[in-house]
C-alpha cells in the first residue's frame, strides 16, 4: 500500500475518518462487508482511512457473515455517541422514533456526522434534525434513504447543481413496481400477486407502508426538498397506492400503449409546485415506463441539461450499503454539504399545488348496462363538467347486461373529472366504477 | 441574498471562486448563461462566490448570445494563466494538441485547477496531464467530456466509489446512435442516413470521428480508467465503428429480438480487463438497447451495487455546460478528487485482453448460392474451427441465385469466428460476407 503516493498528492490528504454503525442487519453487515473488502484500495486511491470504532446491535449474539471482532462492541446504541473517537455514526436500525431518533439527535448534538438509510425518519423529523446538524456544523447524509443503488441525491445535490429543476419523476418502491410488473406480464389481479410477493419475501406483512404509497411518499419529499430548495414536507402531499389498480385496467393500458406505474412526481408547472404519489398511465415509448421488477428509477428535468433518468436497484444490502459507503467515502474525503442542499433559512416553505387543480389528460373505466340512451346520460354529464373525449372503447355487447366502457378525456381539471364521476356513479345504469387513472405525458 | 445564514452555517463557508473561461461557443456560452442566472442561488445554497473572472476566444466581435462586458477580455489564452485572480481555468476550445493542450499543461503548471471537456486531449495525454496536476497539486476535472446530461463521472468517482466496478457499457456518441436508430426505424441504408444527418447538422462532415468510434472510444479510455484504477490507455483499445452496418443486418436483428448498438465496453472478466468499442447485437430486454436517437447512456456493474444505468443528452451547449458548471460547484465547495480517483503512481498499467480472445456469441450473415451442398461445405469449416450453430436462417429460395443466410453461433472464442469467416469469405458460393456481428448478452 503505497502511503507516499497518498502523501505526496497532499491536498488529498485526510486524516482517519472513525464510524460507529448502529444496526447490523443485512444493510449493516454489507457495510461492514465493503469497508473490509475496500479499506486498503479506499485509502490508496483516496488518501481516506476508514476505520469501523465501534458497532452496535440488539443482539450481539446473533450470527453474523462478517467477522465483528476487531470492533468494540456496544449494548447500547447511545454509547457510540459517548464515545470520542467516532467522527461519524452510520444509524441503520431503522424506525421513525424510538432508538433510531434518539441516536441521531443525540449524535448530531454531540458534534457528529450522521449517515442513515432511514427515508421515514427523514421524512417526518429531516427539516428540525439539519437544524441541529446545522446548529452543530455538521453533516447529516441520507444517500441510502432514497433508491439505494442509484446515486440520486448526489445528481440533485452536486450533478445537476447548476440547473433549475423542473420536475422529478421516480419509481421509488420496488415492492410496488415488481406486483404491476408481475399483473402486466401474467394478467392476474392484486390480491393475488401481492399474496405471493409476500410468501415469497418481495412484500412485508402489512403491506401497507409499500402498497399504499406510504414508503414511496417518504422518499419523494427528500427528492422535493433537495430538487426545489424546499422544506421537506411529507404532510403536504397527496399519496395513493396500487391497490385499486385492476388486471382489467392493465389490459386497457397495455392495448392504449401506456403502462401503469406507481409514480413519485415533484413538480413545478405555472400553476405552481406539486407532489404527489399515485398509480398513472404512462405512455409506454417513455423510458421510466420501461423499468420492470423490483427495479427502480429517477427521471430528472432541469433547464440546461434536459432530461437524464438514473435506474438501479432500489432495495438489498449490496445497493444500499453502496449507498451508505459513498457517503462515508464523501465525508472521509472532506466533502461537506448541507442537509438539503443549503442552509435550513434559505429552504421555502412551499405552497404546494392541490393535485385537483392540475391539467391532465385522464382515464375512465366503467361498466354500464348495455341498452340505449346509457351513452347520452354520461355524454351529458362529461358536457356538464366541460369535459371532452378523445377517445372511446366499447368491447362486445352484451343487451340488457354489463359491458365495460373506456374513455380518454382531453386534457381537463382533475377536479371535474372527479366531480363527474360521482355523477356517473350514481347513474342507474352504471354498475361498477368510473375508475379514474390520471394520464401522465 | 441572507449571506446570514451562509455564515451561520461555516463548514460550508469558501471564498470567492474565480474562474476564467477560454472558448466561447455555444458550451462556452452556456456556462457564461447558466453562472449568470444561478450565481445567486448557488452562493445562497452552498456558500461559494463563482465569478467569472476573465474570458478568451478568438474573435472579440462576433455576436455571442450573452452579456460579456463584465469580464475581462483577453485575446491570448495563457492570459488567463498570469491572471493571480484566477482560481481554476475551463478550456472549451477543443482540439487534442494546439493552444488547447498549450492552455491547459500553463494552467496546471502555473497551480491553477482545469476544467475541460475535451475528451480527445484527456485521452492522448491524460496520463501526463494528470501527473502535471498531481504535482501542482490542483485538479483537473472533466465531467463534461463523457456523455454531458449524465453525471457519469461523479457516478464512477463518487456514487459507486465503495464497488469493485465489473463492467461499464456505453452508448456514448448521439450521432452513431441516432444513425443507428433512424437506419431501425426507416429501413434505409447507413450513407442515406448519414447525408441526412449531415445535412441537418446531426453528423459532422467528414464523419469519421463519429462513425468510425472514436469519439467514444476518447470517452471510453477515461471511463476505464476511472472504473478501473489503470492509467488512460486509448492506444490499446479495439476500434471499431458502424459504417459497415447494413439495412439487412437491422432488420435481422429486430426480427432475432435484437438491437445493433455502437457499444463502448470496459470490462473485468476471468481472462482479463478488456476495452473495445464495436458495433454489436444487444437483447432488446437490455436496457440499454432501449436507448434511442441521440441519447446516451452508460449501464454500470458493481460488486454490491448490481446493474445500474444513467441516460440522458450527450452533447450539445446545455447538458455540457451543466456538467462543467457541475464541476466547477464542486471545486468552488472544496471537494478536491485525483484525476483519475487515485495518485498517479497508483494506477495500474493494463494488460488489456486482445479482444480476439474473447467468448461471445455471434451473428454471421452472408448471401450464397443457392445450390446442394453449399451449406455441408460451410457446416465443414465451422466444424473445422470447433464453432457450433445455435440457430439458422435461410430466407426465400432461388435457385442458382444467391440467397442470404444468417447463423447464430453458440459461444466461442472471436479467433476462431474470424479465421473461419476468412475461409468462408473464399468458397466460390459466398457471394456477399460473411458480414460478423458480436452478441453482447
């Protein structure tokens, strides 16, 4: 290992850079796995010498793949934050309270950096826990938190620095991306795939946090914060999930040319800046609408560079741990760059648009008797709310009974799409939906 | 501007940086443009001052689309060298040797950080140029000369710094992939493609930096290096372009569910390191054989990170100026990386794979008589270099005529596929080819 060659190339010179990992689950052990399979090659290449001080975990008899032994090791997650040597605790125990808050308020109050994987906590504390990391002049960093094997935060932070973003567009939950992928390609319904996601380990047990958007939401409020220099605000967003999302509408969206993706959308557009998570059709010729499985993807719009999408793994130990080591490493090396990309004072509250005030193109879905006169009631509604068709399916016929419906609107409101459809709801004839899919060009 | 806050928050805190900016076309331009309407929120958000000190091109008096009046103007480019005020110079004059290399060798020599986009100068003299730096301690960044909308750079640098990089696969020049996917989408023939570009300014006359890969071969030197920790090495590369790609070649490809894409390739495998740019047949399932008209996109494969891939604009004024004024933020914050992210004396000299070495599948199309007989005597020579058939295509009958054929080889070393091509080349009933496609599964 060549010491000289780090010293001679001096500016590049940095002292031993101390981490305490709190956390050794699979995350944390994939951690401890790069750091020993890379410490010689990162220090040589980089002049940094990463060093693991201490580690933390419930149970420190629990089997593990890495050897620990060279590590002190500490019952208690607050003792990392006690212990002077650390520069830096690395929080991957997970939750948005308990231990995982306590530990980073308490590391970041006592002077230290804090690296974390934890999108929840980030969410609902990240705006009063880089005042403190600001109050203390350190470094609060989150790489991991948001779609781990794509370096997303670092291309809103540092790539993409000089331009004015105009809109992000992620798929952020692979849970929920890999149950559309699987209905796409087999026709089969939700329940049914969400059931063996969850044998098959792809979906927890609740699934809610995943396939109610909730996970998805967490991320993209970090994703607003860092594109618009906003405060992050996961109160202020409207969130939807997968769950009504049917086989029927998958086949409609597959013969249209669209799929039907679970999008995280930060936004600005005249009317002003809007988030939002929901399932949207999307036109298949458009590269996000491409990504399949448990894969996950960023597009970005700013001014000067146009459009660039960033895809990977979002989710596993690999990818997140890369995540987590890439901010050891910017940190090791000297890099210092504020929570949410400028000081706390200068981030917006942000007056964010009601997702009904949008301008959009929309899909209906409905059953209806087939007999005459249907079309005109509903033809007269749409009217009512100033709502034109662009296009209409009717498959089959079938007198006196239920046949599906399918509309394209031009682009309207959202607000009178979903006016009207309580309108049509409520028409006799109509018996089941209108199921409505914003359209996102 | 609260400049409160900024010092408030003091670990961020830089002086002023002073840049001087030498080329003033549509990139250079464009940073002038970018630095202009963001230096505001830039020194709000991250603490640094970017002023633009002095500016250089040839012709003072041609109408340029920014406001210069506030800079110097210096008709000499080493100027800006003696300039004590300047903190880092950006060279977009291009060219590999003249006053660009003249500049940017002054710059380093004279202490100064560079900034440049000139891939083919780096890939020439990158070696030394980056010993130069090293001893002057100062950085040479080039974020802007691979692939400007995609931070591809900072990715490898930075985002994926923890993984042992397995492979890097680009699509790294707009002008063969837009060819490419007109001659897909058209039918039409690789020279009537290529005087429409031409004439819509897509292409440049004459072409050969494009079509014949070295452009990408430039980028790709720097990103093996990068990925790899071995010193640029752009003499021991395999070249080639896609002149030699036909119209039949296309739509064989489509109909055997593949994509002819002009790939950069770095690659770790069991053999050895390999670098080599070539036309070659992608599985449409690939991501990257998604990636359409003048997009590019670099697909990378870590250790821990799996697969993942960046895609966006390549070139023109505004993805290049973001990149670069991406570069600049970076310096102006503090961050200070080695050339090639590590010491000079750290990087390996590579023994690259001849790329004759190599396993791979491959398509071999060809036109030949359509006789008995002809089919044993190619089957012979196969047989003869111990190459075996996957799958076979004969189209139409005409007997005593030629017809195409096309085989699909199963995996084998590429020697053997050219030795036995040469000896099929000279049956008497090879009419046309054997025209030699590699396949990049």
């Amino acid at each position: 290992l060549s010491r000289k060659a780090v010293s001679r190339y001096n500016i590049f010179m940095t002292n031993a850079f101390k981490i305490g990992i709190a956390g050794l689950g699979t995350v944390g052990c994939g951690v401890v796995e790069m750091i020993q399979l890379q410490k010689s090659a990162l220090l040589a290449k980089t002049g940094a010498s990463i060093e693991i001080t201490a580690v933390n975990a419930r149970d420190p008899h629990k089997p593990r793949p890495v050897d620990l032994t060279e590590y002190e090791w500490m019952d208690d997650p607050l003792k990392l934050v006690q212990n002077k040597d650390i520069d830096c605790v690395v929080e991957l125990i997970g939750g948005e309270e308990g231990p995982a808050r306590d530990l980073i308020e308490a590391a970041l109050d006592a002077g230290k950096h804090v690296i974390t994987a934890n999108k929840a906590l980030l969410a609902h504390h990240g705006y009063d826990l880089g005042k403190l990391a600001e109050a203390r002049n350190v470094c609060l960093y989150y790489e991991a938190a948001v779609a781990g094997g794509i370096p997303v935060i670092k291309a809103l932070r540092e790539g993409f620095a000089g331009n004015d973003i105009q809109g992000v567009y992620g798929i952020l939950n692979g849970t929920c991306n890999y149950i559309l992928s699987v209905m796409k390609d087999t026709g089969r319904d939700f329940e049914d795939v969400l059931q063996e996601a969850q044998a098959k380990g792809y979906a927890e047990t609740p699934p809610d946090l995943d396939v109610d958007g909730y996970d998805a939401a967490h991320k993209l409020c970090l994703l607003s914060a860092l594109a618009f220099g906003v405060r992050p605000d996961y109160k202020n967003m409207a969130i939807s999930g997968i769950r009504d999302v049917s086989a029927t509408d998958i086949t409609f969206a597959t013969e249209l040319g669209y799929r039907i993706k679970l999008l995280s959308i930060a936004r600005k557009s005249e009317q002003g800046l809007l988030q939002s998570v929901e399932a949207c059709m999307v036109p298949e010729t458009r590269p996000i609408a491409r990504i399949n499985d448990v894969f996950n993807a960023v597009e970005i719009i700013g001014d000067f560079v146009g459009e660039s999408m960033l895809s990977g793994r979002g989710a596993g130990a690999g990818p997140t741990a890369s995540a987590v080591l890439s901010d050891i490493i910017d940190l090791a090396t000297g890099q210092r760059r504020p929570v949410f990309n400028a000081p706390m004072s200068e981030l917006k509250e942000a007056e964010w648009l009601d997702p009904d005030e949008q301008i959009s193109r929309f899909y209906v879905r409905l059953s209806v008797l087939d007999r005459p006169g249907v079309l005109a009631d509903i033809s007269a509604i749409l009217r009512d709310h100033d709502i034109s068709i662009e296009s209409l399916l009717q498959r089959g016929r079938n007198p006196g009974a239920s046949v599906p419906l399918v509309l394209i609107t031009h682009e309207v409101q959202q607000r009178r799409i979903k006016e009207a459809s309580h309108e049509i709801a409520a028409l006799k004839a109509t018996s089941d939906g209108p199921h409505i899919l914003r359209i996102e060009d």
